[in-house]
C-alpha cells in the first residue's frame, strides 16, 4: 500500500498491512534545537525529519485567513479588533488567495510523487476565527454583545474556506481536513451546546458538505476534552477529532463505544515519552485495544516535546512500528 492509501484505508475502518505512523503536527522549535545537538543532521524542514525518522510523511497545506496589513496582536490572545467598523476596515486585509501555498504544493508532487505523503488541509474553525479576531476575553462577551458580527465574520469565513478547498482539490483532494477550533480545555467545551448550534452549526453545514464533495474527511482539531462535544460534531458531519489530549482526562476507548464510527488521531500521551522504554511500552499497550478497533490513526497526542531526547525518541520509533502493525491484526 502506498502512504496515501494507507491513511485513507484506516479511516474508512479497512484492512491494512499496518498503521499510519504519524506525527500529525511535528515539531516544536525547541524540539528540533535539542535534536540537532544530539545527531539530528541540522538544517532539515519538519517534513524532512519526518522522512528522516522513518515515519509516513504529512504534507499540510494551512490555509491562512489573515492576509498582509492585518496587524499583529499586542499580546498573545489579545485579539485585533473590537466592533463592526474594525472589521470593515480589516477585509481588504483578509481571505487572501494563498496562491503561494497551493503552488508550493504542487511543486511538491512534481517532486516527491502525490501517493508517496499524506496530504493534510486547515482552515480556520468557526470557533476559532473570531476568537482570532476578537482576542479571547472580547470573542466571549461577543456572543451576547455582537451576535450578528459574529454571523457575518463565520459566513465570510465559511465562503472563503469552500472557495480555497474546491481550488485545493483541483490540484489533488486531501486525505483528511481539520477545522482548527480549539473550543474545549481540561474540563469540556468552553461554549455551551446551544451557542454551538446557533452560531458554528450553520457554517459546519456549509463546509462539512464541500470537504465530503472534494473527496476528503473533515476532522475536527480541539484541544482538552473533547467527550461532551464529540456528539454535536457528528451531529453537524465531522467524521472525526484530534488530538485527543490524554493529560485533558480523554478516554478514547470510552469515545469509541459511544461513538463506533469516530475517526480518531492523537491519543499518544506525550508526557511518557522521556520516562523510559518500559513507559513508552506501556503507553502503547494502553493504545493498543482502540488501535484494533479500525479508524484510529495513533500519533502523539500533541508535537512532542522538548524534554525528549533524540535517542528517547528513537525508542519510541522503534515501538511505533512494532505496534503499528500489532494495531493493524484487528480485535
């Protein structure tokens, strides 16, 4: 099976040789900085270490809203506007084209071969984006003291978003999509069910559909405990969730039984990762009933950390690739 193929096969719950092995978002800078100190050849882009390491390759095509002359925060999770007329003052900054993007990826398959990767596509969640716009505290309070901003912004959104995956599928269909939100913490959603419906269902409903048309699967990226949200997801057509943060509480086998057909990726708890070959193991072990259970695509349940070594790393690698295939025997 190729690399592609593979991955696609795991989410429709086939058969496969073995498991996707994946980092799904690799490599924290600090990450990489510690490695090259310690026999990672220096200067290699994320998409190198991958290949570098053995694992299945992820090309991600992260689509940006947010074009030139949008100005940048004064703190982190400040935001950049506050009311209507900033936004009207911001549009000719926002939904650029991303023409650079998509040549970039193209110029990729001429190079590497499409089957030879897994070709990953972002856009901005319905949560996130005004989150972006209004800074965190703001994005809160505009629920209830801008709503019909908050419609126009996600409807502006959701038609720039279709409009950049249908130009992405007439260069090559990604094999999943992510929705990049990160609407829950360490104790569930941080808006309530009928804020969800009333102002992201709408749009999910809008762009879920086009992801399916182009021949993908939409995958929902939240952080924290996603449990209690998993069911309005697929209410609204997501296929599926990650990263499934195990230090947020997440419990995957639990997610499958109430959700037999989730896709899942992550779970991987990267806090075990300097802790030894026999805490590595064990994690594995741990993963090892869900990875049977078809549609799960294991990987660390974030990018891996700075506190692993390069040859704690290693180790993990070697484990990888034997459970990926102990993963793939079924229940």
């Amino acid at each position: 099976m190729t690399t592609s193929e593979r991955f696609r096969a795991v989410l429709r719950g086939e058969s496969v040789d073995r498991l996707p092995m994946v980092e799904w978002a690799p490599y924290w800078d600090q990450t990489l900085e510690r490695w090259y100190g310690e026999g990672l050849p220096a200067g290699m882009s994320r998409y190198d270490v991958q290949e570098h390491c053995g694992l299945d390759p992820i090309y991600c095509v992260r689509f940006g809203h947010f074009g030139p002359g949008v100005p940048a925060p004064a703190s982190h999770g400040a935001g950049v506007m506050a009311e209507e007329a900033e936004y009207d003052a911001l549009l000719p900054c926002l939904y650029p084209p991303n023409d650079a993007l998509l040549e970039a990826l193209e110029a990729h398959i001429a190079c590497c071969g499409r089957e030879s990767f897994i070709l990953w596509a972002v856009v901005d969640g319905f949560f996130w984006y005004p989150r972006r716009l209004f800074g965190i505290q703001r994005h809160f309070y505009a629920f209830y003291d801008h709503p019909e901003l908050m419609h126009r912004m996600t409807a502006d959104l959701a038609e720039h978003s279709i409009d950049l995956l249908r130009r992405l599928a007439e260069i090559s269909p990604p094999d999943f999509v992510t929705l990049a939100e990160d609407m829950s913490y360490n104790h569930g959603p941080m808006l309530s069910e009928a804020m969800f419906d009333e102002f992201l269902a709408p749009y999910y409903r809008q762009v879920v559909p086009v992801i399916e048309e182009i021949g993908s699967v939409p995958i929902v990226d939240s952080d924290g405990d996603v449990t209690e949200m998993a069911p309005w997801l697929e209410r609204v057509g997501a296929r599926g969730v990650l990263p499934l943060e195990r230090q947020a509480g997440v419990d995957g086998m639990a997610l499958r039984r109430a959700h037999p057909d989730l896709i899942m990726i992550g779970h991987y708890d990267k806090m075990v990762m300097n802790r030894g070959e026999a805490a590595i193991r064990a994690e594995f072990e741990r993963l090892l009933p869900l990875m049977r259970t078809g549609r799960f695509v294991p990987s660390v349940d974030h990018q891996t950390p700075p506190g692993v070594s390069f040859a704690e790393y290693q180790i993990f690698l070697r484990l990888f690739e034997e459970y990926a295939v102990l993963g793939a025997q079924g229940e």
